[in-house]
C-alpha cells in the first residue's frame, strides 16, 4: 500500500468513522475530518481529541492534500470534496476497505450481524476479550459503558466488529460486512431493512448468503435458529453451524428466561447439558440472545467458562441503548436507538415490563431509510401503539421522497388512534419537547427513540 501519513474522513461523525479517526489520530497519523454538524456523542469525542474539523462539505478542506480520502456511506456523488477527491485523482477507499487493510489483517475476525443486536452483542464481546486479557482489537458502532471508546487496535489476536449489512459506499454497493474477513460470524437475526437498496427479503438473504459462504471451515457461524431466514442462508454452509435458541433442535439451547426485579436470569445449555446460567442486568428477551451469541463466540475460542460468566454479568449497557439520560418532571427518560419496527416493538415491551404501573411516553424519529418510508406502514403502528402517548417527528429529507413511497403519517396517526392511545406530530423537536414537558410527571416514563439526534431534542428537555 501507498506510503500514508496524512488522512482526511469525509463524513466524520459518523460513530465508525468518528471511532477510527481518533485511533489513527493517537496512533501519530494527521487526521482531519468533516461533517454537515457535529453531535454528541460522537461529535463531543472528536472535539475532545482536538481533532482538525470542517463543519460542512467544501473541496476547499482538501487543500492540506491528505495521502488518503475515507469516503463515508452517507457521502453521494455530487458532494463536493468527493468530486474534488476524483477530479484530483487522490488516492480514496471506503471505511471497510480501510479496516480490512489496516486493522484486521490476519487477525480472528469475529463479525456480528443481523438485523437487530449488532452493536450490543459486538460490545459483549469485546468486553469478554478484554477481561479475559486478550487484548482485543474492536471496532463498535456505539460507545459501550465501560470501555474506553467504540474503537481499540489492540495486540491481541482477535479483531470484534460490526458485520453491517449497508453497502460499503458509492463506489462499492457490496455490504460493508464482505470486507470484514469473518473466521467467526454471528448472525443473531434477518428482517427487511434498508429499503433504499434492497429490494425484497430475499435480496438481503442472498448478500447473507454470500457472507456465510466466505467464512472458512476452520471457523464458526454462530446462528439463531429461532429466526428461519437465519435458517435458510446457512443451510448449505462450509463451516461448522453452532445453532441457538429456544427451539428444541438447537445445539445451544436457551432455557427458564426470567426477569426480576434488576436482573434478568436464563440457562443455556448444549447438547442438553448445561453450560451456563448468568444473572445480567436486567433486559428484553432479545438481549438474551445477544448474551448468548457472545458466550458462544468466547467459548469457541476457548475462554475460561467462569471468566465468560462474570464479565457478561457485570455489562453495562451501550450508549442511546435503553440508556437512562435523566428526568423530566420526576419522569425517568430512556435514549434508545431503535428505528426498524421489530426494534421499537421490543424496546417498548422491554420498557412496559420494567415500568408495568406507569404511563409510557414514546417519541419516534422516521428518520432511517426504511421507516421514512411505507414498507412498514401497519408494522410501525402496531409498535408504536405499546405506548400511551405516542409523538412522531419530521421525517427526515422529506423532500428526497416520491409521495407514493413515503410514509403516510396521517394514517400512521390514526391507526395508533384507533387503538385508544394519543398520537401527535410536530415537525420541530421545540415542540416535541414542551408536548413532553405537558405529559410528564412521576407516573410516567419517557422513552425517545432516534437513530439521529432528533434536532437536538435532549437539550431541548434540559437533558
């Protein structure tokens, strides 16, 4: 590879690219980067790195001539630093690309993907590797509690990353995860998602597909049978199939899930024998799952059973993952990133469980390539409808979608109406936020659901 000491991240504050920046920065590179806006959490981390930041797009922040453009996924053509980074013939790769090179090498990469759960089991993981002193590298789309940031190059023989099913950038439509070089691949889940770029279920199996056929048979796939499109994609695999679960055909069997007052118990068996049975923090039954793909993934690699125990009983959680931000008036709000139907359905259980005698405020942010649009019309209602009192954002670049595709946010209204709850929409999340302050009071729980910043809202409540 070309000799690098200068590198430049277009679309910087992205939480991979914000993580990896700030490792090549401490590891002596030049690093700059630049971004429409720059929001916590990972815009207060890149200003706390004192890294070199340009907010907005211009060709005029490549005049320091880096040796190396990362292009983002969020970066189209038509953005000036990307046409000025082609029209000058600079050297350019996408994020994967960069880590595929750089980082993982050939280290054991254990990817995660799904659907749901990536960025929580990926934090599992790697806090399991790092107590168990490994030393791991990670590379962790969210901040765990705990560690020190999303992203470590460590001397260890382990890289842990998130296996995005998202295409890797304008110029490379494949997922992100066909770069990731997977000796241990995780697939906890697969539901329609990304309808910008996929066409049907069937379309995302096939890339899965395709995943799983380049994972080695010296490897591992760790894969949730509970779930048939796990199922279907690694029907034909070269590599040895740890199957899990709560159904009866599962090599790891998932058994007596209970939650308590605190904690959350279940045991998991192998082969019908009993291997472990941890007491973590409390959480949903789909946390569950994430727990037991990471126990898994350890024991593969030949970890010390009670080791494995402690260190997933002592997780704390991911940032704007059920993360408890503060209160308003005498209510607890909870920050979750959920923006997929099947994701707010199981935050919301999870909240009504925890909360059984209180009122659930519940503000949504359409803002992901799916949910802004009608593929999951019915689904959203039918999630959302769990709360009590239900407020719907702007759906975000509103003005990028044809009529007949967006999502129909009268009819959203009235279909969670009809189920007896209020269901509210306001463009600006000021308004958002004095609705809330009007509904708040100490029989109720308020839960925000973004995978953005949802306008600054949190400063809006004085959070």
């Amino acid at each position: 590879m070309f000799d690098i000491k200068k590198i430049h991240f277009t679309g910087i504050s992205g939480t991979l690219m914000g993580n990896a920046a700030i490792y090549l920065k401490r590891q002596g590179y030049e690093v700059r980067g630049s971004d429409k806006a720059f929001y916590p959490p990972i815009g207060d981390m890149l200003k706390n790195e004192k890294m070199f930041l340009y907010e907005g797009f211009d060709e005029k922040n490549l005049n320091w001539k880096p040796d190396l453009v990362i292009i983002g996924n969020a970066v189209s053509r038509g953005n000036p630093e990307a046409e000025h980074t082609l029209n000058e013939r600079m050297n350019f790769m996408a994020l994967p690309e960069l880590l595929k090179y750089m980082f993982i090498k050939d280290k054991n990469s254990i990817v995660v993907s799904g659907t749901h759960g990536k960025t929580s089991t990926t934090s599992i993981i790697s806090k399991i590797f790092t107590d168990a002193g490994k030393d791991p590298s990670y590379l962790i789309g969210g901040i765990p509690v705990g560690l020190d940031n999303g992203f470590k190059d460590g001397e260890g023989d382990y890289f842990i990353i998130e296996g995005d099913e998202y295409d890797t950038a304008f110029f490379d439509k494949r997922p992100k995860f066909v770069h990731y070089k997977p000796h241990c691949l995780i697939i906890n889940n697969i539901e329609f998602d990304h309808g910008d770029i996929y066409r049907d279920i069937d379309h995302i199996k096939l890339e899965f597909s395709r995943l799983v056929n380049i994972v080695p048979a010296n490897g591992l796939i760790i894969a949730n049978f509970d779930e048939q499109n796990v199922r279907d994609v690694t029907a034909k695999a070269y590599t040895p199939v740890a199957s899990f679960g709560q159904a009866a055909d599962c090599v790891w069997q998932i058994r007596n899930i209970r939650h308590e007052d605190v904690l959350s118990r279940f045991d998991l068996y192998k082969d019908g024998e009993p291997v472990v049975s941890p007491a973590v923090r409390r959480c949903g039954n789909y946390q569950i799952y994430n727990f037991t793909a990471a126990i898994i993934s350890a024991l593969f690699y030949g970890l010390d059973r009670s080791h494995v125990v402690r260190s997933v009983e002592s997780f704390q959680g991911v940032k704007r993952r059920m993360e408890r931000r503060g209160y308003v008036n005498g209510a607890p709000l909870i920050e979750d990133f959920a923006h997929h139907p099947t994701a707010v359905r199981n935050v919301l259980t999870e909240v009504r469980g925890e909360f059984p005698n209180k009122k659930i405020i519940a503000a949504f942010e359409p803002r992901s390539n799916t949910t802004k649009r009608n593929i999951f019309q019915n689904e959203l209602a039918e999630a959302l409808s769990i709360a009590d009192d239900v407020i719907v954002g702007k759906i975000d670049r509103e003005d990028q979608l044809n009529s007949d595709e967006k999502l129909d946010m009268n009819k959203l209204l009235a279909d969670i109406k009809a189920k007896g709850k209020t269901a509210v929409h306001f463009d600006e999340s000021g308004e958002i936020a004095e609705f809330i302050k009007s509904k708040a009071d100490a029989d109720s729980v308020i839960l925000i659901m973004t995978n953005g910043s949802f306008d600054g809202i949190f400063n809006k409540l004085g959070l």
